[in-house]
C-alpha cells in the first residue's frame, strides 16, 4: 500500500484540523445528554412557556400538508412531532430529530401509545443531524438553533438534507440587549440579525416573517436557494 510522505501527511492532517468548526458554545447542550424526561415534559409543555401555549398557530405558520416528511430537529418531547404526525397523514412521515436518546424513546413511547406510527426517531450528532440527502420537505427548528455548537456545519446538512423547493421554519428567541430577559441575553448567543445572516451564507433565503404569534420568539421561513 502506498503511503503519503510524513511531511504530506503532516500538512494534511493541520488543514483537516482548521477546516473543521470550532464550537461557538462549547457545553451548551450538556443538560440534554442525560435529560430528567419528566422533568423537560412538564418545562416544555406546561402552559406557562409560550411555545406550547401558542403551538396551534405555530404549527398553522409552518404550513404542512398531507403526504409531507417532515424533520422535527431538536424534537425534545416530541410536542411538534406529534402534531405533525397527524397534519402529513399516513402517507406522510415525521423525522424526529434530538442528539438524546432519552427524548428518542420517549417519543417512541407516546407516539405508540398515540397509534401515530408515521413517526422515525433519529439519533441526531452535535454537528450533523444525520438526515439522509433530499430526504425532507420541510425542516422544523424550534428553540434549538441557539443549541447548535456547530451552526455552519449544521446549517450545511440541514440543508442537504432538504429538497429542492423544500422550505425551512426556524424559530428562536429575540435577543435584544437593553429589552430581551436577562435569561436569553445569557443563554442565546445571537440576535435575528446575526441568525439570519448565518442561514443566507449557508444556502438559505429567507421568504416570509409570522408577526403577532409570539412575544419573545421570532418565526422565520426560509427556503432552500439554489447555489
């Protein structure tokens, strides 16, 4: 077998090593890696977070239709799971994405116990969600971009991942300094600005804007732009 120099193989490795992303939050999503399933159900989907309180006109805003596959990224409880499983039908199917496999089994469980068997859990990864190529129509990001450790290398296979005309609906909190809680300017590492200036430079145009639903998060659609 023939092997590459030393000095090439050197060389190769440092630029393999700089090419890959530094993480822009590193430990952001150690809570998640051995979740309290219990304890998120009642966080996530208690009427007190808005998200769960407003999830009617947010999974309107997202505009799905039967026979859709549908990728959840950052399924968590599988909330908006759910409710996608009975909007795409039977012929469609819902990708539940979470880098837990506590979440993962949860969602097995519920969706087994709701007879919703148009649902596919998905091991998810810190930088990929694992989604095969032109595999979904729509992918669904709520509350988890600012988990996203390495967001250009997520961004790159979500985007794959998306068909083409495939659309994405992205929401997350508005961080603004002087007005957003003292909790997101913490915890959220970017405004809309900056977030939607990451998804243009990754192959993403922004189409349409849902004003009026939510009073601390932003909903945004994009689509996948052609390069």
């Amino acid at each position: 077998m023939n092997r590459l120099p030393s000095v090439a193989a050197w060389i190769l490795v440092v630029f393999s090593l700089r090419a890959q992303e530094a993480s822009v939050k590193p430990g952001i999503n150690d809570p998640f890696r051995k979740p309290d399933v219990k304890a998120f159900v009642e966080r996530f989907e208690g009427e007190s977070r808005e998200i769960f309180e407003k999830r009617v006109a947010i999974a309107k805003a997202c505009q799905i239709k039967p026979g859709m596959i549908v990728a959840d990224i950052g399924a968590g409880t599988g909330l908006f799971t759910r409710m996608f499983a009975r909007e795409v039908g039977p012929k469609g199917r819902v990708l539940a994405v979470d880098i837990s496999r506590e979440f993962l089994e949860h969602i097995e469980k519920t969706a087994k116990d709701q007879e919703l068997a148009n649902i596919k859990t998905v091991l998810g990864a810190d930088a990929s969600p694992r989604l095969p190529e032109n595999s979904v129509d729509l992918a669904f990001i709520c509350d988890t971009y600012h988990h996203f450790e390495y967001p250009r290398s997520m961004l790159k296979e979500i985007r794959a991942a998306i068909r083409p005309g495939g659309r994405m609906v992205l929401i997350d909190f508005i961080r603004v300094p002087g007005t957003s809680r003292a909790w997101i300017l913490d915890h959220v590492r970017a405004g809309q600005d900056v977030v939607e200036a990451e998804l243009a430079s990754s192959g993403f145009r922004k189409v349409s804007e849902t004003k009026g639903v939510l009073k601390e998060n932003y909903i945004v659609v994009f689509e996948k732009a052609e390069k």
